[in-house]
C-alpha cells in the first residue's frame, strides 16, 4: 500500500539553470536557510485575513520559481541545499582512487558515467539495441509474459505492474501484488476527460510519442501511425484502472487471489511464464488490486496484435530510460513531460540530474555517506525527544475527544503507543555488493541497478516482514507515515532548517518539525490509517457510531477543502486530499499541544515582537510558502493527495480556535471559519 507523505514525491520530471549560477546560488541558500524568517513577512495584511499571505508574502516576492522549477518553496530551498551537499560528496567519490571503499566506487562510477555527456550522445541509441531487438524478434504473443517480465525488471512499466507487498490482512506476511499500470500520461483522467484542455493535451502527448519514434529511426508516416497504436492502448488500459480517490479505500486495492483463480480471469495472459522469467518464488495466491483492470487487460491482450503490442513495448522501453540515452531523446522527453505538463523553463543541468539519478538508484550507499557528514550523533535524539512530547499530546488529544467512546479511545491508544518511530537513517544499511557499476556505462548501470531492486524486492515474498527498512533515502527532505508498519520515518534531509533548529526557540521548532511529526503520527487515525489496527493489519477496530462521528467529522474537511481553488477553474479535490488534510490538522493542533506543554511554568516574553503561539503559527506558515506555475497547479490538482501550500495552512488554522485567540482574531474575519471543521 502506499505510504502517507508529508509532500508530493517529484514527478519523473527535470528542470534547471547555467551550472555556475546554480552553484554559486545554492551555495549561498546553504548558509542561509532560517527556521523562522520575519522578512518573509507581508506585513501589510492582517494575520486574520489571509494569514498565508502575512506569513510569507515577502518570501513569494522575493523568490520567483527558478528556470529549472516548476514551483518552488522552502521545501525546495532545502532540497538544491541538500542536493548541493551531495554534489561535493559524488564529485569527490568520482575519482580514481585505491582508498575507495567498495560504496565510494559505485557512487562516483555511477555518477561519472552519467556526467559523461558526450559519451553519451555518441552512443545515441545504440545501449538499448539488445533491448529493442528482444521485442522485434517476438514471433508470436505467446513470448508477450516474458518480454513483459524483462522490462519490468530493467525499470520500464508496461501494461501493470509485479512487486511484493505486506498483506494487508497478516501484516507479518510479505505476499506477491498485481496491480494496474502501462500509462504515459500522469493519471487515467488524462486519457478520458472530454474538455478542450484535456484533448489539446492528448494532441500534444500523441505528437510526443511520435517524435521519439522518429528519434527511434521511424519515418514520419510510419512514427504518426505507431504513436495513435500508442494512445489506443493506453486510453483502454485507462478506461480499465481505478481512479485515485477510489485509490484511496484499501478494501477497493485488497483482493487476494489464488493462482488458479487468477489464471481463470485472465485465460490470454501466460502468468505462468511472466512469473518464470521475472524470477518470482512460487506463489501459491498474490492480491491483485483491481480486478477489473487486469479482465479488461487480458482482452486487449487477445484483441490486440502482436505487431501493435511489439510498438507499445518499444515505446514503454525508450520512453523509460529517455533520461540517460541522447541529447534529442532527453530533450524531447522534457519538452513534453517538463514544459507542456509543468510549465518549466529550461531543464536542469546535468549534474544535478546525475546527483539526483544516483540518489534513486544507489541511495543508502549515498545516504551513508550524507549522514556522515550532515547528520549529527544527537540528531536522533533531539528528533526523539519531540516525538515523544507529540506522542504524550495526541495521548491527550484522543481522551478528551468529545465524539468518541471508550471502547474506541481505548484501541486508538494502543495503536499510538505500538508507532514506532525512525529517525534520520536505516539502522542497516543495503548492501549494494552485488550490482555492477562500470565507469563508462551510464545507460547500463540504470538498467542493472533496477534489476538489482526489482530481484530484491521479489526476493521479499514469503519472508519475515523487515520492519527496519525504508521507503525513503536519507537526504530526501519528506517524511511519511506507513499504516502497515505503524511507524513514522523522518529522513535526515528533512531535519534542518527551515524545519528544525537546534539553535531556536521551541515554538519555531514545534511550528516546523513538531506540526511535521504531528501530521505523520495524525495519519495512523486519517480515513485510510485509520482502517489499519495497531499490528498494520487491515481491521475494523472501530465502533459503528464512532466511525459514524469520525466520517462526519471528515466531510466536513472534504466539503471544505472543496471550496479552495488554486488556479482559476480548477479547485482542491477535497475526497483526493482528504487524509493530508486531516493529517495538516490534527498535526498542528498536537503540535501546539506539545509546546504549552513544554512552555508550562516558564517565561512567555516575546521573540522578535511576538508570543510563543504566534512564532509558533508563523514558523508553521512558512514551512509551507511556495509558488507555482499554473500548469503545475493543474496537475497537482489531479494527481496530488496533498493540499497547495497557501491552503494548507488557511485551511488549517481557520479551523482552529487557538490561532483565533492567539491573534486577535475576530468571528467575521475571513480567517475564522464556520463551521470549523475538526477531526482529530
């Protein structure tokens, strides 16, 4: 199941600037990144009116979106922060050196190999000719399973995907999963909306697809043609996948299955041979997701062709690795994916691709070497100290709940004292020995570095449950919370300013890391977390008027979030954000909890003109200023579980009284709502 993230994770889209004036500029927002800035302030608008804008008005003046962006807030300040800090560490590991351990090798190789431009244009492409080949010598849709399984192990997504996956009902249990899959375009919506916007876009998808066929060496009548192959079986596969807020139900993504019922539901598709050559253990039953999808893809299957299928997957492949093939091939891919989808100027320069390429496919040998040198021996323990001050205030929060009852107060409880919590890096790293990394190979080294997870990751199935490993690499400025796991899990990226300072006051640090930490342990009792008992086991531990109370409670949120609109015609999906929202609420609200509790019996003077809950309240506010192009804008509307950032934070504290008191605020400001909505 998917994990609950503080933020979107990045599209598989790149963006950027000239190399030196980069360089000198996140040099620069390294030194200067500030838990709590008051010249980020628009003072000229009343907290009571729009509190986003007074927290942060300066800060989207003075900061427009960089060339390579497609938004960008303090979130990002510190990602080209963190990135920069990596860059040293990569450029220094890229030389040739007898004292390099067996990691420093395999992250600098991997990052000269990507650096080498002109290798790799030279190459142009010619490292997926085995590839390519492989497809073209299909002689019948019967070899379809295990070219399908190839791909899938070198990184490309054709028709679903395969993976393992904790059960959702045994949650000690790893179990193979199927689920839908095949898309070129960001969402099923895209393939399936009939306003102008969306078939203008669909045009230029489709021109798209053509022109990296051309690239492939296609003539043009002959890319035209393969491109609409293209759109037509994805637009089915479209039409058969379940939509996000759907997504969002795990009852709607649990449907264990055994084999012979799998192989009775898909009479076309070769399972047997798809799971021989991705080298899968033997699966006595696996939960495939959304039936429906994969009985509507075994009939494209049989209805399709085999020359049409052949098209698809060459697409699927050239499509997937377009990132490190040639120049054109990089070039086309972001015109479409970053400039027609995201509004971005420019693509980013090549280092910071590598950088970030190198973090994706080696990142804990990466992440060690960040660790080293960011992430001090009391990082964890400062982090814990605050984790446990949250714990004790969602402890309180949950019994003095006026709406629930004792029964479910009580199991609420146990599953907040069984979270556990991770803190800034795995406890054991991965170990990487296996994976060839050659210094002259870029393309090559994706590929086998996919493989090497892809064989991991199946290697799961059927084993103990390992309830230390990560989601995220250590530098990624993200936290999230798995309801599987009952645990919360905060990178070291994203424990510095402007998040956490060991050097501020404890309002800025309740304002930044705490409400961070309270929306993640908030997530284990939002609509989806909430469905998982305190083992992660998919149980309903509630009672029928308590989860009556609690969806009320919900709507509220949905109807509210609903009304937001961040780009003229397109408004908040308040159903898509309703756990982020939930989570932002009932974050904040514990995070304040925490710091009166540590405030109690000490001196409340002012700090820069202000109270501790109004530093508190602003530090919150400013986690959050972004700005956004407005195609971006549109699509995070589509995609995004999460809330805009000027709506996360109105949103929230619009609902709660204690911002009201803490400035002053009267009933009829616009920054007071009615109804204020709560959950939690």
């Amino acid at each position: 199941m998917q994990t609950a993230v503080l933020v979107a994770l990045p599209l598989a889209i790149v963006l950027t600037f000239a190399r030196g004036a980069l360089e000198a500029r996140a040099a620069g927002a390294a030194g200067a990144l500030k838990a709590f800035d008051v010249s980020a302030m628009d003072r000229t608008v009343s907290p009571c009116t729009d509190f986003y804008q007074y927290a942060c008005g300066a800060w989207m003046k003075n900061n427009p979106i960089p060339a390579d962006q497609s938004q960008w807030g303090r979130f990002g300040e510190l990602v080209e922060h963190n990135r920069d800090v990596l860059h040293g560490i990569l450029e220094a590991a890229e030389k040739p050196s007898a004292s390099r351990d067996a990691d420093t090798q395999k992250i600098g190789d991997y990052y000269a190999a990507c650096m080498d431009a002109p290798a790799i244009d030279a190459r142009g492409l010619k490292p997926l000719d085995g590839e390519l080949a492989r497809i073209a010598a299909l002689t019948s849709k019967a070899g379809l399973p295990a070219e399908i399984a190839r791909l899938h192990e070198i990184g490309a997504g054709p028709l679903f995907q395969f993976g393992s996956e904790q059960d959702f009902k045994n949650a000690t249990e790893v179990i193979g999963g199927l689920d839908q899959g095949g898309l070129g375009l960001p969402d099923r919506s895209y393939y399936l909306k009939d306003d102008a916007r969306s078939k203008d876009l669909r045009a230029k998808y489709v021109a798209h697809v053509q022109q990296m066929f051309a690239l492939m060496g296609e003539p043009a009548a002959q890319a035209a043609a393969d491109a609409q192959t293209v759109m037509r079986i994805e637009t089915a596969l479209a039409k058969d996948s379940l939509d996000r807020v759907d997504r969002r139900d795990p009852a709607k993504i649990y449907h264990r299955t055994t084999m012979k019922a799998l192989l009775g539901m898909t009479p076309d598709f070769d399972w047997h041979a798809y799971f021989t050559a991705a080298g899968a253990p033997p699966l006595e039953s696996l939960n495939v997701a959304v039936p429906g999808f994969f009985s509507g893809m075994d009939a494209l299957v049989k209805a399709t062709s085999l020359a049409d299928w052949k098209t698809y997957l060459r697409w699927q492949l050239v499509h997937a690795n377009a990132s490190l093939l040639s120049t054109p091939f990089v070039d086309a891919s972001f015109d479409f994916y970053g400039r027609t989808l995201s509004g971005q100027q420019e693509n980013q320069p090549r280092w910071k691709r590598c950088v970030r390429y190198t973090d994706q496919d080696l990142g804990e040998a990466l992440g060690k070497a960040f660790v080293a040198k960011t992430f001090g021996a009391d990082g964890k323990a400062r982090t814990l100290k605050m984790v446990e001050a949250l714990e004790a205030a969602l402890g309180r929060d949950i019994k003095d709940l006026p709406w629930m009852t004792e029964a479910t107060k009580q199991a609420a409880l146990v599953k907040l004292r069984a979270i556990a919590n991770k803190i800034g890096y795995p406890d054991h790293w991965r170990d990487y020995s296996t994976l060839r990394i050659a210094r002259n190979d870029a393309l090559g080294n994706s590929l086998r570095a996919n493989a090497f997870e892809f064989k991991r990751d199946l290697a799961k199935i059927g084993k103990p449950v390992d309830r230390g490993e990560w989601g995220m690499t250590p530098p990624t400025v993200n936290a999230y919370y798995n309801p599987q796991m009952n645990d919360i899990n905060f990178p070291a990226g994203i424990l510095q300013p402007p998040f956490f300072d060991k050097n501020a006051d404890d309002a800025v640090n309740f304002g930044g890391i705490g409400a961070v930490i309270g929306h993640e342990m908030t997530h284990g009792f939002d609509d989806e977390g909430r469905q998982f008992d305190a083992h992660g086991n998919l149980k309903d531990w509630w009672t029928p008027t308590d989860a009556k109370q609690f969806q009320a409670r919900a709507d509220c949120l949905v109807k509210e979030y609903s009304s937001f609109s961040p780009v003229p015609g397109v408004h908040v999906n308040g159903q898509l954000t309703l756990g982020e929202n939930t989570a932002d609420n009932g974050g904040v609200r514990i995070a304040l909890m925490a710091l009166e509790s540590a405030l109690d019996g000490q001196q409340r003077g002012k700090i820069d003109g202000f109270t501790p809950e109004q530093r508190f309240f602003i530090e919150y506010g400013q986690i959050w200023c972004e700005n956004t192009r407005p195609e971006t804008a549109r699509l995070r509307a589509t995609i995004d579980p999460h809330s805009p950032g000027r709506f996360r934070v109105n949103g929230t504290l619009g609902n709660m009284p204690e911002f009201q008191k803490a400035f002053g605020c009267k009933d009829t400001d616009p920054m007071v709502r009615h109804p204020a909505c709560r959950v939690w």
